[in-house]
C-alpha cells in the first residue's frame, strides 16, 4: 500500500482533540459576551461585537449552527429577505436575485453557511451540543454569566442522568433563542421579567418592530431576533429573514457600547 498520510496515530488525535477543547473552554470560562443560539440574529451578532477584538461564545443546543436560516419556510430552503437587508447579504458574500420589488431570495445554504463562517471568520468561538438552562445573577439580579449543560445530558430523563451542570461568566449575555426566548423566560420564571408572547404573523409589521425593540431588557442582557418578539408581544414575521440580520447587527452594536 502506498502510504499517503504521515504516521499519526490514535493516542495523538486523541491528544489534540482533548488539549484544543479544554483550552479554548478555559479560556472561555469568562468571555466579554455570551450569545445563547446560533441563528441568524445570534451569529450576526457575535460577528460585530468579535470583529473589535472581543471575546465572543455563541452556545448552541444543536450540532449544527444557524438555527431557521437553512430553510426559507416550510422546508422549501430558499430564504428571502426584503430591502434594504440585501445589503447584509453582500456584505457576508451571499448572491441572490430579485423576485419582485424590493424582495430578494437567496440558496438557504449558501446564506447559512456564509454567515457561519463570517462568524468564524471575525474570531467568534461556539460550544455546540450545549444547552443553556439557566443563568447566572448577582447585585440586583443582574445577569453575569449562564448555566449549561451539555444538550444529550439534559434530554435524558432525570431518573437516569443527574449531572450537574456548570457556569460560564460574562460581561453581556445575548438571548438569540429566537420563538423560545429561553433566557428570558428563566427570569420570568422568577418574576423579574413579564414575557408577553409572540404575536399573530403580519410580515409588513413585524420586522420594523423587532429592529425597533432590540434592546437590553434587564441589566446584563439583550435580546435579538425572534426572542425581541416573543419578549414584547410583536407580530411574527414568518419566512423572512432581513430583520435577524439586522437586528443581530443592532444588538453587536448595543454590546460594543456596553463594552467600551
Ligand atoms: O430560531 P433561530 O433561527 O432564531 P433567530 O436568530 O431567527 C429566527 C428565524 O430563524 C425564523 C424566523 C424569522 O425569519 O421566524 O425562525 O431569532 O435560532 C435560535 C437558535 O437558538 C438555539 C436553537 O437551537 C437555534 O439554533 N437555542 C434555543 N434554545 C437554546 C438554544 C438553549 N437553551 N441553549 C442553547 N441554544
């Protein structure tokens, strides 16, 4: 047999794995911002703030990254986004055409794996296969940090897997759980927050709103994309994407004042 690779075994594979992991989860432990789901609005969002040099984690219960982004609706994977967002489109590289005034659509995954690796390109870091499940408060219940778990974990039943889990620490966390609004319902649960659900569909309504409220809507945390909408009870904006985009970026923005 011609030897085509060089001679590298399993203990070294092992090694690399184990010793690249556990560096970059150390030295994430305490990060500038904590972005929980890598959606749209999510990687979006950890692109602008990591772009200035910060230290951006996005956690991702899933695997894979990119949330609703890979399919337009309906599990048809053409994504549309209406002017101006197109103009996010150019700017992470992705074509798309003109289906009627003012309207655009893109290939889902081209779309979704360029702004993947726009997010990768400007330095964000992930911990996928990880489920945020609570988070961290301190003075005035402000939020410092989450609490996570790995995603197989927390799916088994509770009789057969009693794990704990464990904390990162954070200047800013950014709730980008879309529909879930997951963080935010963890301090609902606690009476900090009124969640007021999501809204009926109404395209032409919603996607102003969610830009419009992206906001920090308790001390230490913002929410971006869907979440905006299940948090203040705006209209859902169904199988249209510019406003994550868009609102990812205002959130980015929001952090990097925070940070300043
Ligand atoms: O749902 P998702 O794509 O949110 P988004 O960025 O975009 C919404 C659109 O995709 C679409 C829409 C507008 O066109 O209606 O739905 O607001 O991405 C949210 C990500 O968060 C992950 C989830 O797996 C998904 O990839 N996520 C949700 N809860 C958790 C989580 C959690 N507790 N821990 C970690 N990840």
């Amino acid at each position: 047999m011609k030897k085509i690779f060089s001679k590298v075994g399993e203990k070294e594979v092992t090694r690399a794995i184990v010793e690249e992991f556990a560096k970059q989860f150390l030295d994430y432990v305490e990060s500038d911002c904590i972005i929980v789901g890598g959606g749209p609005s999510g990687l979006m969002a950890g692109s602008v703030i990591s772009k200035k040099g910060n230290k951006v984690l996005i956690i991702e219960r899933n695997n894979y990254l990119g949330g609703g982004f890979w399919l337009g609706g309906y599990l048809m994977n053409m994504i549309t986004v209406r002017d101006p967002a197109q103009k996010m489109l150019d700017k992470i590289g992705v074509p798309y055409r003109e289906s009627s005034k003012s309207l655009y659509v893109a290939d889902g995954p081209h779309a979704c794996s360029k702004l993947i690796a726009y997010a990768c390109d400007r330095g964000v870091k992930f911990a996928n296969m990880t489920m945020v499940n609570d988070v961290v408060l301190r003075e005035k219940n402000r939020v410092c940090g989450v609490v996570i778990n790995w995603t197989p974990v927390e799916e088994l039943p509770r009789g057969l897997a009693c794990v704990d889990p464990v904390a990162l620490e954070t200047k800013i966390v950014i709730d980008a759980t879309g529909h879930d609004a997951t963080v935010v319902k963890k301090l609902e649960e606690r009476g900090i927050i009124k969640l007021k659900g999501e809204g009926a569909m109404w395209i032409e309504q919603s996607e102003d709103l969610v830009v419009e409220y992206t906001s920090e809507v308790h001390p230490g945390l913002i929410v971006c994309g869907m979440s905006v909408s299940a948090t203040f009870g705006l209209p859902r904006m169904g199988p249209t994407f510019g406003s994550m985009l868009l609102s990812g970026e205002k959130a980015g923005n929001l952090v990097l004042e925070k940070l300043k």
